[in-house]
C-alpha cells in the first residue's frame, strides 16, 4: 500500500544488487537512523538509553554474530556466552596494558582475540555436524568459563575475581567507567552497531555469504563447485566470534561497568540462541527482531502490571519471562518456523502487491 | 621437567601410595557415572524412537523431583506423591506430543531440538512459579531410601561408601535391565526399535507414531524422575541440577546417540574420568577442571572418532 | 538434429580416461576394474541397469569416492583419485540425480555460487562492496544472467528454489554447474522424473550448451532413446562391469547389452 | 499546410539532431538479462550508423524496399532508422501473421532484404522464401539456435555492425558519405509503407512521406506537450502504425525515451518498473487490466473487497469531477483522498500508471464503464480517433474535456467533413500518398482535392462540438422495417461486460436483430471457479447454460439501454448464442488489430445464422481452425440459441442520466 514501484527501474547491476533496492526501503532506513541518532538521544532517559537500548543493541550485534554462524553457515553453536567473554577480558586486559590507546579501538581489537578463539574451537567443524558440533562448542564454552574463574590474570587478579572497567575517555569525553553517561555510551554501542551491521550485510549479500549458505544448503554440493569446507566454515567461526567478541567487550565496558565469569554463562548462549531462533535464522533484521523481544519482553513484564499498580515481585516477574519465554520459542517454531523476519517479510510483500492478495 | 613429572609421574605414585583414595576416587566417579548415564539414557530413548535430540531432558530430572518434593509438602503422603508425581511425566509426555511434536512433524531436526530448549524455559519457569526457586532436601527416608554410609576398613586407609551410593547404582541398573526387557521382549518395546530405523516399519507394527512418541517420552520422565530421586538424595534439588545434566551430551557423544549401551558405558567413562582428573591433575589447574574436563574428552572423541564408541559408521549417499 | 560439428570434434584428444577404476564399499563391489575414456567436445552416455554402478563411477570422477584401485588420467594428469576440490578446480562441474541445489537461495544466487571459483576478491573487499568487490560481483553477475537466458529462467531468477517445481530445479542445477563454464560437465540422470516437454527442453539445452560452450559432457540416463539420440559415444555398465563401449548403434546391437536389459531380473528402468 | 525546415524533415536527420542536441539523455532501453539496458542518442546514433554503413556495405539502397519482423526490440527500430538513412524503405510486418500473410507482404513489397528477430521469424521466412523472388539476406537478433543454419544468407545483427564499423574506420570519407546521404533526404519522400490488415480483404500498403509522420508527431507532441522526459512503452506491434508514431517518430520529434519489455508478458511489470508517463493502448489492453484486477478482487479477503468496493463507488461518484477540476464538496475531496491512498494509487501502481500524464485509448470504441474506471483512479485516460492514412491523428480529446462517447476534436492542422451519407472525412498533413503499387483504391479512398475516406460513420456532437463515431460507415445498414442498425454499435455495448469478449450483431435486411457471442476465458472461467461449474473445455464452459444465464442477463440490460435511445429501440436483441470458439486472427476471424471481420464470420458459421433466423433452439457447426504451428484441424459442436424479450421504449423520451 505505502510503496509505490512505478518508476523504480534498474538499468545497472550495481542498483540490481543493491541491499535496499526499492525507494522506500531506502527512506525507511534513512529514518530509522535519524530516529536513533537524533532523535532518541534527545528525547531518551536515562532508563530507555541505558535499561533498554544500550542492551538491546549489543544483544543485537551479538545475535547478528551468532546468525552469521549458525543462521548463514548453518554451524550450531552454544558458545556465544565465551565468546562474549573472551572479548571482554581481551579487551580489561589491552586497556590496561596500554591505557593511552583509545578504548574503543581497544574494543574492536578484543573481537580478534575472541575471533583467534572462535577458530580454534571451529577446527572440529570439519569432521562434525549439527549437534556434535554443538557439544564441541559447549566444551569451549565451559572450558572458557573456566579460565574467566580460575585465570586470576584475566582479570588482573582483583580479589572479587570480577571486571572492574576503568575510566577511560575519548578527546576528554569519559566512555566508559562510572562517569561516563548514558548518551555518551549509547552512541558509541550505536555507532559500532551500525558499522558492523553494514559490514555484516555487505558479507552475506556477496560471495562470502553465499558460501556460507551453500556450505549450510548442501555442503557436498558447495565443495563440487570448489568451495573450501574448512575454510568457509573456520571464516563463519572467526566473523561470527570477532562479533560476539566486540559485543562481549561493550556489553562489560558500556553497559555493566564491571562483570563476573558468570555473566557469560551457557545461559548467555541459549538467550542470544533464542535470539536468532525467534528472530529468523538467516537474516540480519532478524537478529534485531529477536534481540528486542527476548530482551525488552522482560522489561515489559515488570513494567506492565506496575503500570497497572499490581505488584509484582521480580522473582516471579523472572519466572513468568522464562515460561513467556519458553511458550513463545515453541510456538513461532510451530507458526513460523522462520521467525519474525520472515512475517516481516510476508507482511511487506502484501503491501507491495496491495489491493491485490497476490 | 618438573611439570613433565607433575603430570605423569606424581599423580600414579599418589595412586600407588594411597590405594584408599584411588578407590574411593573411582567409586565417586562410578556413582556420578551412573547418574550421568541415567541421564544420557532418556536421551537415547526420545532420539532413538523420534529422532529428537532432547535438550530438556536434564531439566525433565528437576522437574520430576521437585514436583516430588512439592507435592510432599503439601502434605501428600510420599508415595502418593511418587504416583502422582509419575502422572505428571505422562501428562507432560502426552502435553510435549500433542502440542509440540505433532504439530512440528517433518520439522528439520533442527527445529525439533531447539523446540525442546523452548520445553526447558518453560519448565524452568513453571517450576519455579510452582515450587519456588530454591534448593530442596529429597525426601529420601520417606521413601525409605537407606542414608549413613559402611565405612571399609583396608588398602592402608578406610574407603565409605554412602548407603544412598549404593542404592542408586542398584536401582540404575534395575532400571536398565528393565529397559532391556521392555525393549527386547515387549510388542510396544520391538515397535520403537522398529521405529528407530524406519516410521513405516512401526506402523506396520499396528502403533501409531504418536503413541510411540507419548511412550517414549513418557519413559524418559519415569528414568528423570529416578535419577531426579538419586541425584537429590545425594545433594539436594535445585536447577543447578540442569548445567550439570548437559554432562549427558559429553556421555552421548561416546557413547553414541542412539545406543542403550553406549549411554551406559561413556557415562561411567565420563564419571570415572572426571573425578579422577579432578582428584590427580586438578590441582595443577588450580581445580575446577571438572566442569569442562568432560567435554574436552568428548572432543577429543569427535575429532578422532566421531560416531563414538558404539555409533555405526554414517556413510554419505549422493 | 545432432550437429555434424561436435561429430567432428568427438574424435577429439581424450580429456578424462578412467583405468581400471575399482571401488568397494565394505564387502559390497561397486565398481570393479572399469575402465572407458571421455574424448574433448563429445556427448558421453553411461547406461546400465539399476544398481550398475553409474552414479558410483561419477562419484569417482570427481573425487566423492576413493576408489581402491585404478587410476584416472584428467587433462594428461595420472592421478590415483580425485578430491571435489581439485576436480572443481580443474573444471569438472557436476548435477545429482536427485537435485543437490542450495534450497535456501534464490536461482541466481545459486548460480552465482557456481561462480565462486572464479571470484578472487579477498574479504576486506567483500567487507566494503564496493569498488573491486562490487565490480566482480556485477562482472560475474553478467555472465550469469546469460546462463539465466540461456536456460530460460528469467521469469524466476529471485525465488527461492525450493519452492520451484522439480523440472526448474533441475535446470537451475543445470545452470550452477554452467556458471562454472566447466571442461567436462557430469549430468546424472538429468532427465529422470521429468514429463516429455521437460525431457525435449533438458535435450536441446545439453545439445546447445555441447555447440554452443563446447563443452565435454558425460552424462548418465535411463530413458534410453534420449541416449540414442543424444550421444556420440556410449559406455555401458552392469553389476559395475564395462560390458560395452561404442557408438549407440554399436551398443544397442550388442548381445551383452540386450541380456543385461531384457535376461536379467533386476529392474531395467529404460 | 505549413511544412518544416529542411534539416529536421527526415527521422536520421533528427536522430543526428538529437545526438547533437541532448545526446546524453536515454533515448532507448530494452530490459534484457535482468536490468534496464539503456542507450543514450549519441549511443543509438553510434549503432544506427554502424548498421546504416553495413546495410550500405550489403548493398542496400536508396529506394529499396526491407522488412522488419519481430517483437519491439532496440535493434528492430534502428534498423527502421539505419534503412531509412540510406533512402531504403521499411517495411513491417506482423511477428504473429501467419507465413501466409508474411508470404503475401514480403513478395508485393518486393522487400529486398529483412531483418529479423530470432530462429522462429527465419523459420517463417525460410520456409517460403520461394515465393520471393526478390529477398536477399535475412539479418537476425537473436542468434540462439541459429547455429547450423546456412550462413550464407543468414548474418547476425552485429555482424552486420561490425562490417559498418570496420567500414567507418577503414575508410575516412565513409562517415562523410553516410551524412550526406542523410542529408539527401528530403521531407517529401517516402518514408515507409505500413500494410494495413483491412477489415475486410487483402492488406494495403499505406506509404507516408516523412513529412506525414513527422508533423503528425510534432502536432501530436505539442498538443499533449511531450517533452524529453516522457518515459514510453514499445509493446505493441512494430508494424502498427500507432506503435510506428508513438515509440519511434514522436520519441525521435520530442527526444523522449522508449523503453522494451523484456518478454511480451512480463509487459505490465515492466510497466511497473518504467513507470511510463504516456501510455497508449486499444480498448482492449484497459478491459484486460481491469477484468485482471475484478478476478483478483474477487479473491481477495471480504474486508479488503468492501473497503475495495466502497472506494470504486466514492471513485466512480467524484473520481472524474475532481481529475477535471471540477468543483465538489469537501467530503468527497477527503473520501477520494483516503481512497486515492488506499486504492487508486496502489492500484495504478501495480499497473505501472502511477506516473502516467496522458493516456490514450483508441482504435474502437472504449466501454463508458471501463472508461469511468480509469478516469474515476485519476487516471488522465483520452479517446483519439486515427487511421494509417492519416499517420493516426485525425481527432482527440483535449485535457479537461472529455466525453465518454465521443472520441474528441479534429487534431491540430486537421480537417473534419461528414459527407451527406454520414461518413467521415478528414484533411490533413498527415495524409498517405497511396496505397503502394495499388492507384485505384487510392483513388478510391482519396479525392482529388486531398480528403479521405475515414469509411466511418459519425457526426460532430452538437453538445461537445467534438467527432462521434458510430459505426463503419458500409456497416451501417437497417432491418426490414426500415429501423436503423449500427451492428458495431451494439457489438461494443456487449463487449463492455468483462464476461464477454467478441460479440457480432447480425441483422441488415433481417426482420430483427441477433447476436453471436464470444466468452471471456478469464472472467468465465473464474465466474465458474467461484461457482464451482465444472467445465472441460471452452466448447464445454461457452455451451454451459449457466452462462447462458448470464450472459441472456447482459443482453436484456442491454436491450433495456437500447429501448431508452429512440433511434435504436427498434434494433433491440432477440436472439443470441454463444459461439463454441474463440474468434481468432490466425483463422482470419480477426483483422491482427482484433477488429471482427463480421462478413467473414457470417459466412463462415453460415448455419449458425440460418438457424437464428430460422427459430431453431440449436444448431450443428463444423469450422475449421489453424493452430500456432500453422496446420489445420476441424472442430465441431452444437450451439444452443436463446430468445430475449425486447423492452418497450418509456413513455417520456430522452436519454437517461
């Protein structure tokens, strides 16, 4: 209804292939930002900016990391929680090392230490599927978990065994540590976001993501057109894990402020999981999709009936979420096997092809 | 050097000087084991007969017991609650086939297993709701369940062995041996091994796949509610329980996904290994090794022989 | 309505000899001692009953199995066996008998994905996509949309394939391995579960793409007129013997053929 | 009549004029392996020229006759272009004609050389090239299976580029040969011969001097003020004078872009995709788009066709007073509004009008109701009345003044008359000069002092000032009784129903009137869906009584409007039947415009008439029919007949609103 195609011809490939080939995808997008730079930044609170969007954006980077991996390349992994982790302790221990470097690089750096690990656990990708592979991963994931406890240098031997960010800042402006605002965070969680989500869709819109995809689709059929399994897959591991690295690394240094080993539990994995599975598997706006209904539904939960004056304790809030939770995971794979994304999609095409139902 | 010997050396001489400490080690080991292997059983069970990797199966365990311990609370005679608490495995089963399963036929297994995480939220959730979240004490004496422990005198040393040790590991291979029987003597039983290999096969048998399915599943909760019992009556319950029972998957994967035995036997492995890696090479580690040490052996498995102990060698057709 | 200019060309130099190939899966003998050779520009049949070996000696071609024995000769290189890769890359393209198409993708990403081998653009390209990367992409994307034209699949080169109907899948599949402008493509019953028109379209295409592309085709199929037809050279299999090897009349004259379709009891689906 | 200054009086001239003028703006695309191929003036000068010089080089010359065969493709017009830069003529024929026809175009035009689209056209021309003595070499597009053929005569479009490119560079005084040879042309001369499939006999070649189509073209621009930016759909058929104007002469007038579907059914997509600002189309094309959208809709979910059904009624109220500018009350204005967003602008852009400016419809009659429906969506849709002889333009509809019965005001620089007999006539710059190699009906249909005879009857509405036509002028005839009978007339009215596609009334000399009815497959069939009749065949659907039912419903509104118009009360219907087979050109039914041959039918399913005149309730037929591939078969069925009660004309008389 609201698009209108006429006159939208292409007359190159490069337009063809555009990610947003039609107009109003475009202007939608334009909007959107605008709404996330300009928009929300000044309206924002501290609760939205610090409560619900800084996490849901780097809960979204994650998803889209783990996407990548098991929604493109068709490798299931219950590691993202390590992963995180990995990237948050790479990125206590550069900063401290090397306090004068800007953070946020330091921050983008971490993911390839998480990336170095991703790989490394990958390795078994070769001879295993599915599954086996998900034990394997679990295996990265406890052992990880292990060494956050037990390796005192990881996190520089403070007696609470815990992260403790430091006050960092950028041309005098504080990024992270407890001086530094909400705003300040929230833009730079956005702007990173933003970035590798571009990135992201520029991979899986080109050859890259279409190895991946085939590997996922019919890996024999990949390898007779001469795509390297081991390859492809470990370069799933790596992006996948440098994602969740970075969003490992922000979710510690500008969102908590300070963390435990336990932050990046199995449960962790399983949540960003849940994230791509309701989300849509294969597809980045999915990973959005799932990110802000797993994490804002709980929000809702204990704001809703306080919003009705009923009181509710946040246990039992805790407890309604994982049966909401729970019901909902099984019913969009009963529904919608395919997850948000898809009835987005759905959604879009009749409104392309309104009046008409097809 | 010095580490070389640390590693491959000490640990045996300790072994050698402490005969006592090696056995109780391994008897420890045997009974977690054992745990593990029931554990890995219900998944053997649910994948064999419906292909389902059945993530929620150490949730399943907590579940069963606390409803147990819940019930008994409430003031329900023990074993009325045992019963009762056996009635509410068949519901879920039957709930888990009719609004779940058969909906999700033909789903890629994919689907199917993180379906089955969606099950493990949602009785995390519900248990809490209902019994509350915190740690409960299995009502074992009222199950007459033995306690205390023989204390054996020997081996320059003493090894105890606790009464409820005991009785777990004698009732876990009661219950496989009554599995065994169930499968290879019963109609019912020869049907889900028919199952196993082809879906037209156990129609032929005259036993419709949902049936099989409530069957199965309902077989699983009655192997969670005993491990749920034994695994309680030795610490206590809580849904740490449910990290602990991903150890299944490690077992699994030597043991093989949809072999009875090899659940059995990779349990022991993976029991007896980790506690005596614990117990010898820990401390090298600083300790702890137990949570992961069990994986790392299942990786080692998957690179090295990844159809696990028993599992047939997949060959793939084009 | 076979071109006199491939006649010519099928007694061409051998491109792909297989000697003495035999293979065994456990106690059971696909393949044993075959050997038959493919000549450049030519249409080669492998027919045999179920259970010949067909796919198996396919499979061996480019590199799925290992075969225990035996040696295949491809472009003047001896080698003991082949792995996917390096026959991919030495430009040995590949359909299945039942479709082994990326079902998730579109038909032009598929046949993009043929592409693969020949795009080089390295990963910080592909991070950005633009400049180099995107001048690939569109140079490829161009000789893809020919193989798309040429295959007269325009009309749904963005659905996903799994929701076409088996004829298009298989072209689709057709066009994947295309997209790789192989030296010898393998087809494996390319026509198998197909209607009669789908039969005539799948024919002419295999024909042009032997005219048009040159290309060196060995293909397996049941319907044996097509092979008749089709074919300049004939190589026939049973219980995973060579039983014959020649010109179609040759073979359909040949005693052993005629038992091994009409005495045998095991199926003959011709 | 004012003519135009030499150095633009020919199409390469302006063709040169445009590349020089606004060479960077698209002149031409073609939607070809998967995006919009475009070709800028420079760039389609460049290709002209490069295949003008290879024809020059194959031998063709000034004053010869080659013919072009195909569906609209980029390549087709420049080789229109690159001929007429040599001084040869073009000749098109229809990609769909039968070899019979192609047979009869190629030889009387004695074309010396075709340029083709691909192996089907060759096949055609191959197969009877016997009978033409006078063809050459076949230059062809699309090389796809034309591998094995005989290339001595066969030679592919590029290469025939390649000859003139390697020509222009090979010799320095080429290029300057080929402009002055440009130049030689003169307005005066003859541009092309477009052969008519006349209603009734063989085709004519009509020959019109560039200085016909092109001060048509400029007439035709500034009257609707076309301009560069104009976007244009080439669909339908090449050898059509109306497709010869509106993607050729009046892009190369007014510098605008004219764009090629990919395939000829992925035209309204394409549509889509272009967004075209001025769109041309017969009756038919509209009733297609709007049957297409009426089935649709009817599968639509109740709430989505209630909402549909009530923003057409607002449309059909207010629609075509607010598109004129008319004054109306606020309500509606906010109506329309909600509906335009709902509705009208979804919908004109699933058909790719969005954008249109102007959009004509022409060739017949267009049904009021179709018409409302357009204009109610905004749609600025006019009505023009054209010929070949008059290189199209003879009257249209200024904006702002539109009637539905009418088909507008005498076109710029063009003379009406009705004759005595009330026939048509007109006067204009755009008149033919013959009929080729054919004086007598040249003399026949042009007097001496320039008028033509349009062979249409009609009169200026006294009411609008502008041309009405009834019917073909030989057609009109009356019953024996004296009343008037304008069988075309009545034909239209029933084809204005979406049930029904080609009606053919009978009754001149007969004691009354009847009709035999052709089915729409698409609206039938899909009536027959959602009634679940069971049909196997169209013979089994057309002979359904059901449809009879209905389509004895049609008529009997029909028969009612009728009573209302004095004149025609007498001629209501009394007897109808549905014919059992769609009225097709191949069968020579049809003229390739779609125009009923309705002598030719009569004859044909003579048993059909007798026995509506003979009161019989059913009738045996046998026809023969010619498939795609061109051999024949017979079918043969027995057609049941109806009777209808006729209205009596209202007391009071006048036409009711």
């Amino acid at each position: 209804m609201l698009y209108r195609e006429a006159g939208q011809y292409k007359t190159s490939y490069a337009a063809d292939m555009a990610v947003f080939p039609i107009l109003q995808d475009r202007i939608g997008l334009v909007v959107i930002l605008f709404i996330a730079f300009v928009v929300l930044p000044l309206v924002g609170n501290e609760f939205l900016l610090n409560a619900v969007l800084i996490p849901f954006l780097i809960f979204s980077l994650a998803a889209i990391g783990l996407n990548l991996l098991t929604g493109y390349a068709g490798l299931l992994s219950l590691g993202t929680g390590a992963f995180m982790g990995v990237g948050a302790y790479a990125c206590l221990k550069l900063t401290t090392t090397l306090p004068q470097v800007d953070i946020v690089v330091w921050i983008l750096v971490s993911g390839f230490f998480s990336a170095a690990v991703g790989v490394l656990f990958g390795l078994p990708s070769l001879r295993i599927k599915g599954f086996y592979l998900a034990v394997a991963t679990l295996a990265a994931q406890f052992f990880l978990e292990w060494c956050f406890i037990r390796v005192p240098w990881l996190f520089n031997y403070s007696v609470s065994g815990a992260i403790e960010v430091p006050l960092r800042t950028f041309m005098g402006i504080p990024i992270t540590g407890p001086t530094a605002t909400p705003l300040t965070r929230y833009l730079v969680v956005l702007s990173i976001v933003t970035v590798m989500t571009w990135f992201a869709s520029n991979l899986v819109h080109g050859r890259i993501g279409r190895m991946w995809m085939a590997v996922r689709d019919m890996d024999l059929a990949a390898e007779l057109i001469g795509i390297r399994l081991l390859r492809t897959k470990l370069l799933a591991f790596a992006v996948s894990s440098f994602y969740c690295g970075v969003a490992g690394a922000m979710l510690v240094f500008l969102w908590y402020g300070g963390a435990e080993a336990d932050v990046f539990a199995v449960d962790q994995s399983f949540l960003v999981l849940f994230m791509i599975i309701i989300g849509g598997l294969g597809t980045l706006i999915g990973s959005f999709f799932g990110a802000a209904l797993i994490y804002i539904l709980p929000i809702a939960l204990r704001a809703i009936p306080a919003a009705f004056g009923l009181p509710i304790r946040p246990a039992t809030a805790e407890q309604m979420t994982f049966v909401i939770v729970g019901i909902l995971i099984v019913a969009f794979l009963v529904l919608e096997p395919n997850g948000l994304a898809r009835l987005w999609q759905i959604g879009k095409q009749k409104l392309r092809i309104w009046p008409f139902p097809y | 050097m010095d580490i070389l010997h640390k590693i491959f050396i000490e640990p045996f001489l300790q072994m050698g000087t402490a005969p006592d400490l090696l056995v109780q080690t391994l008897w420890d080991g045997l009974v977690s084991g054992v745990l593990y292997s029931l554990i890995a059983l219900g998944f053997v069970l649910i994948f064999k007969a419906s292909g389902v990797f059945n993530f929620a199966q150490g949730i399943m365990v907590v579940f069963a017991a606390l409803t147990l311990v819940g019930l008994h609370e409430h003031g329900v005679p023990a074993f009325v609650a045992l019963g009762l608490t056996v009635l509410v495995m068949f519901a879920l089963a039957f709930g888990v086939e009719r609004l779940m399963l058969r909906p999700l036929v033909n789903q890629s297994s994919i689907i199917l297993f993180m379906a089955t995480f969606g099950l493990t939220y949602l009785l995390i959730g519900l248990g809490q709701l209902v019994f509350g979240g915190d740690p409960k004490v299995m009502i074992a004496k009222d199950l007459y369940l033995p306690s205390g422990a023989i204390e054996y005198k020997g081996l320059g040393g003493f090894v105890s062995l606790q009464k409820i040790d005991i009785a777990a590991v004698i009732i876990a291979s009661l219950m496989v041996a009554v599995l065994a029987v169930f499968f290879q003597r019963t109609r019912i039983g020869r049907a889900l091994r028919a199952v196993a290999d082809s879906h037209q096969a156990a129609l032929s048998v005259g036993i419709s796949l949902e049936q099989i399915w409530v069957i199965v599943w309902f077989a699983a909760g009655i192997v969670a509610l005993t491990t749920g019992i034994m695994w309680g009556a030795r610490s206590e319950v809580s849904f740490s329980l449910q990290i602990i029972a991903l150890k299944a998957l490690p077992v699994l994967i030597l043991g093989g996904f949809t072999s009875i035995p090899g659940a059995i036997v990779g349990g022991l492995i993976i029991g007896i290994g980790e506690k005596l890696g614990e117990f010898y090479w820990g401390p090298l580690l600083g300790g702890g090794i137990e949570s992961w040490l069990a994986y790392v052996i299942a990786l080692g498995f998957l690179i090295f022989r990844p159809q696990g102990l028993f599992g047939e060698k997949l060959i793939e057709r084009i | 309505m076979r071109a006199p200019s491939s006649h010519e060309l099928a007694v061409g130099e051998v491109l792909l000899a297989v000697e003495d190939v035999s293979l065994s899966f456990g106690g059971v003998r696909a393949l044993s001692e075959v050997s038959f050779n493919i000549r450049k520009g030519e249409i080669r049949a492998i027919i045999g009953p179920n259970g010949a070996g067909k796919t198996s000696m396919l499979n061996v071609v480019n590199g799925f199995y290992q075969p225990q024995s035996g040696r295949i000769v491809f472009k003047g290189e001896t080698r003991s066996q082949m792995r996917p890769y390096a026959a991919a890359q030495g430009g040995i393209a590949r359909t299945f008998q039942n479709l082994a198409l990326f079902r998730g993708m579109t038909t032009l990403d598929n046949i993009m994905a043929g592409r693969t081998l020949k795009m080089k653009r390295g990963f910080f390209w592909q991070l950005i996509r633009h400049g180099p990367a995107l001048q690939e992409e569109i140079e490829h994307r161009r000789r893809v949309e020919e193989i798309i034209d040429f295959l007269e699949i325009a009309s749904i080169r963005r659905t996903q394939v799994g929701r076409l109907p088996y004829g298009l899948q298989k072209r689709v599949e057709l066009g994947r391995a295309l997209a790789m402008e192989p030296d010898l493509l393998l087809l494996d019953e390319p026509m198998a579960g197909m209607n009669l028109e789908e039969k005539e379209d799948m024919s002419r295409f295999i024909i042009d793409v032997n005219q048009q592309y040159g290309t060196t085709i060995a293909l397996i199929e049941h319907d044996i007129g097509v092979v008749m037809d089709l074919s300049d050279r004939v190589v026939v299999l049973d219980y995973g013997r060579r039983i014959a090897d020649g010109t179609p009349d040759e073979v359909r004259r040949d005693k052993n053929v005629i038992r091994a379709y009409l005495g045998e009891p095991h199926g003959v689906s011709a | 009549m004012r003519s135009i200054d030499a150095d633009l009086d020919t199409l390469p001239k302006l063709l040169i004029r445009n590349a020089a003028a606004i060479g960077k703006r698209p002149a031409i695309r073609h939607k070809d392996l998967g995006i919009w191929q475009t070709w800028t003036w420079r760039e389609m000068l460049e290709e002209v020229r490069a295949f003008s010089v290879g024809l020059a080089e194959l031998g063709l010359e000034r004053g010869d006759k080659f013919s072009i065969v195909g569906s609209n493709r980029p390549r087709l017009y420049w080789a229109i272009c690159a001929g007429q830069a040599l001084g040869a003529v073009p000749v098109p024929a229809y990609a769909d004609a039968v070899a019979e026809e192609m047979a009869y175009i190629l030889a009387h035009s004695e074309a010396t050389l075709a340029v083709v689209e691909d192996q089907e056209q060759v096949d055609k021309i191959i197969a009877i090239s016997d009978r033409l003595p006078h063809l050459g070499r076949l230059i062809y597009d699309e090389p796809r299976g034309l591998k094995d053929y005989d290339h001595t005569r066969l030679i592919a479009f590029e290469d025939v580029q390649r000859i003139g490119r390697n020509k222009l560079a090979s010799d320095p005084q080429c290029l300057r040969r080929w402009e002055a040879g440009v130049a030689d042309g003169k307005g005066s001369d003859l541009a092309i011969i477009l052969y008519t499939s006349g209603t009734t006999g063989r085709s004519k070649g009509v020959m019109l001097t560039y200085q016909n189509v092109i001060v048509t073209a400029r007439n035709a621009n500034a009257f609707d003020r076309l301009g560069q930016r104009e976007e244009v759909v080439a669909y339908l058929p090449i050898a059509w004078i109306g497709d010869h104007i509106f993607s050729y002469v009046q892009s190369y007038a007014a510098g605008y872009c004219v764009n090629c579907p990919e395939t000829p059914d992925t035209v309204i997509d394409d549509r889509r995709e272009i967004g075209t600002t001025y769109a041309f189309a017969p009756p038919r094309v509209y009733e297609n788009l709007l049957t297409l959208t009426m089935v649709r809709m009817a599968d639509a979910g109740r709430l989505k066709r209630k909402l549909f059904d009530f923003f057409l009624g607002v449309a059909r109220r207010w629609g075509e007073q607010i598109l004129d500018g008319e004054k109306v009350p606020l309500r509606a204005r906010v109506l329309y509004a909600i509906g335009d967003l709902l509705v009208y602008g979804p919908l004109k852009n699933r058909f790719g009008l969005s954008r249109v400016r102007v959009a004509y419809t022409a060739g017949e009659a267009i049904g009021p109701e179709i018409f409302r429906f357009y204009r109610g969506l905004g749609l600025n849709l006019k009505q023009l009345y054209g010929q070949t002889e008059a290189s199209v333009y003879i009257s249209a509809q200024p904006d702002g003044e539109i009637d539905r019965e009418t088909v507008g005001k005498p076109s710029p620089e063009v003379e009406i008359k009705i004759s005595e007999s009330g026939e048509v006539l007109f006067r204009s710059p755009g008149v033919f000069i013959g009929y080729y190699k054919d004086p007598e009906k040249t003399a026949e249909v042009r007097t001496p002092d320039g008028w033509v005879h349009t062979g249409d009857a009609g009169f200026i509405d006294p009411k609008t000032g502008q041309l009405k036509i009834i019917d073909r002028a030989k057609d009109v005839g009356r019953l024996k009784d004296g009343t008037l009978f304008a069988p075309k007339y009545i034909e239209n009215k029933l084809k204005f129903y979406p049930n029904i596609r080609e009606a053919v009334a009978l009754g001149a000399g007969r004691d009354f009137v009847c009709v035999m009815v052709n089915i729409d497959l698409t609206a039938v069939g899909s009536w027959a869906e959602r009634n679940n009749v069971v049909y196997g065949s169209y013979q089994e659907l057309a002979g359904n009584p059901l449809v009879y039912a209905m389509i004895a419903q049609h008529i009997d509104e029909l028969n009612r409007s009728l009573a209302e118009e004095p004149a025609m009360a007498g001629a209501q219907i009394r007897r109808f039947l549905v014919l059992h087979k769609e009225l097709d050109p191949d069968d020579g039914e049809l003229t390739r415009t779609q125009k009923i041959r309705r002598g030719f039918i009569a004859e044909r399913y003579a048993p059909l008439v007798d026995a509506l005149y003979s009161g019989a309730t059913a009738a045996d037929v046998s026809t023969q029919v010619t498939f795609e591939d061109g051999h024949k078969g017979m079918i043969t069925a027995r057609v049941a007949i109806r009777d209808m009660q006729p209205h009596a004309a209202p007391a009071q008389i006048g036409r009711a609103a």
